[in-house]
C-alpha cells in the first residue's frame, strides 16, 4: 500500500489539508479497484456455473419451485444434473426435472453456500432415480408439462420415457386396482412426487 509523504513542519495548514485529500481519494480508489477485482471474481465463477450447481450449493435451504403449472415448497435435500429434490414439510419428496418449465425462487438473503458437488454427483441421472422408484415399487405421483397429472407406479423405465400403471395412491397395484398402462417420455414430466404417508 502506498506509503503517504509526512509534509515537513514548514508546509501550511492549508496545504496540509490538501495532501490529506490527495491521500485519501488515492486510497478510496485502490480500494474501488479491488471491491471490482473482486466482483469480477465472482461474476466469472458466477458465468460458468449451471443451475443445478448452484442449486447444490444451496442444499438445507428452502426453495419455492415452479415446475409446469405447479408450486412445490421446501428444503433443499439434494441437486443433480438433472433434477433438484425437494424435501416438503408434510414429509412429501418431490424430484423436479431441470426444464424450460422449471424456475426457483430462494431467500432474498443468500445462505452460507456449501461448495460445489464433487464429481460422484453428477453421475445421478434421472432415469436411474426413476428406475429404482420402479424397482422400489413406490407409489407416485406425476406432474407433467400440460398441467395434468398422472398417479400410480413406475413398472418401466426406458432411455428418454417411463412406464406407469395408473391406479389411485391410495390402493395397493394389484392387477384389479390398475385402470390404464401409460408411456410417457420424460420430456413431458416436470415432477415426480412421492406422497408423505410413504416415507
């Protein structure tokens, strides 16, 4: 840091006011030029980090999500390339497939942010966490793009759709209990929801 010149005893008092100015617009602009260093730090980190990512470094923080023409409510349990687990208060879980048809709103005062996921976690796909819902034989619930929505369970899970057997949650899938088989292409789901009454 720059090291201020003592004005001898012979400089005025008039002048000596005005190397203290000096002095003083000089140390406010290194510190303008670091608080910019600094911004751009942040705003370069900032530019090559995705969503899902960021999301991530938000884990135990509450989140509203709008996934089609729904809204679901609560704590961040976990982010993933493909999709965001939301924790509801109820004790619901709701995995919210990344989209055009999904959006986040968080705290307006940010949290302390973990650090970003290591490189395990981007391995999680939704298909995979589809196809042990379907091994899981969990009763779901499916949100899908057009505002409409789907419940049963997954019996199937290909590489870009799923498989459902439509019944009502409340009843155990049994053959009787099943109205209808339904394919739909992961495209067309914005959340899956696994009621709290199952966890």
């Amino acid at each position: 840091m720059h090291e201020p010149e003592e004005p001898d005893d012979t400089t005025p008092p008039g002048m000596r006011r005005v190397f203290d100015d000096l002095e003083a617009e000089f140390e406010a602009g290194l510190r303008r030029e670091a608080e910019q260093e600094t911004t751009a730090a942040v705003r370069a980190e900032l530019g090559s980090t995705v969503l899902w990512e960021q999301l991530a470094r938000r884990v135990d923080s509450q989140v509203v999500a709008y996934a089609g023409t729904r809204t679901f409510r609560g704590r961040v349990a976990a982010s993933y390339p493909e999709f965001l687990v939301l924790q509801a208060a109820d004790g619901a879980e709701h995995l919210i497939r990344y989209g055009p048809a999904a959006s986040f709103a968080v705290p307006a005062e940010p949290p302390a942010l973990r650090p970003t996921p290591g490189p395990a976690v981007r391995r999680h796909q939704f298909a995979l966490a589809l196809r042990e819902l379907a091994r899981r034989r969990e009763p779901v619930k499916l949100a899908l793009v057009d505002g409409t929505g789907v419940d049963g369970t997954i019996e199937a899970v290909g590489s870009d759709y799923l498989e459902v057997a439509e019944h009502d949650l409340g009843e155990v899938r049994r053959r009787a209990a099943v109205r209808a088989r339904r394919f739909l292409a992961f495209a067309a789901i914005v959340a899956v929801s696994l009621p709290p009454a199952r966890r």
